[in-house]
C-alpha cells in the first residue's frame, strides 16, 4: 500500500521564545537541511533595501538559489 507523502512539517518551539529567536532556529534548522544535500549556505545577507535570510549555492552547479525564511504563526 502507497502511503501519501506529507504536505507540511509542523515543529514544536517554546511559546515563550521572541519572534528574533524563532527565526534565528527556523532559519538554522532549513540550513542543516541544505548543508547535507551539498549546499553552501551563508545567514542574514544585506543587500541594499533588503535582507535575505538565506543563501543557499549548490556546490555542484554553477548556479546559485536565495532560499528566503518566512516564518508564520499559525492560530
């Protein structure tokens, strides 16, 4: 039997935690989901009028991907 792959993943932080540390944890754990999968990864870039929270350069391409953290409460 075929099981259905997930559409979401759902983690569990403290309530307590600043909306800073949220995303300082969401963006380090999708970091150690790249590193893994051969992916340079450099936090918080400023770029003028902007900031990106991640980028990702695969080390086997020739090409790199921005991967952008938006993180959002659910209620």
């Amino acid at each position: 039997m075929k099981r259905p792959h997930p559409k979401h993943l759902l983690l569990a932080i403290p309530e307590d935690w600043t909306n800073d540390r949220k995303g300082d944890f969401f963006e380090s754990f999708v970091a150690d989901l790249l590193r893994p999968m051969r992916f340079a990864v450099e936090r918080r870039l400023r770029v003028t009028g902007m900031e990106i929270d991640l980028l990702a350069k695969g080390l086997d391409m020739l090409t790199a991907s921005a991967a952008i953290c938006i993180g959002q409460a659910r209620e």
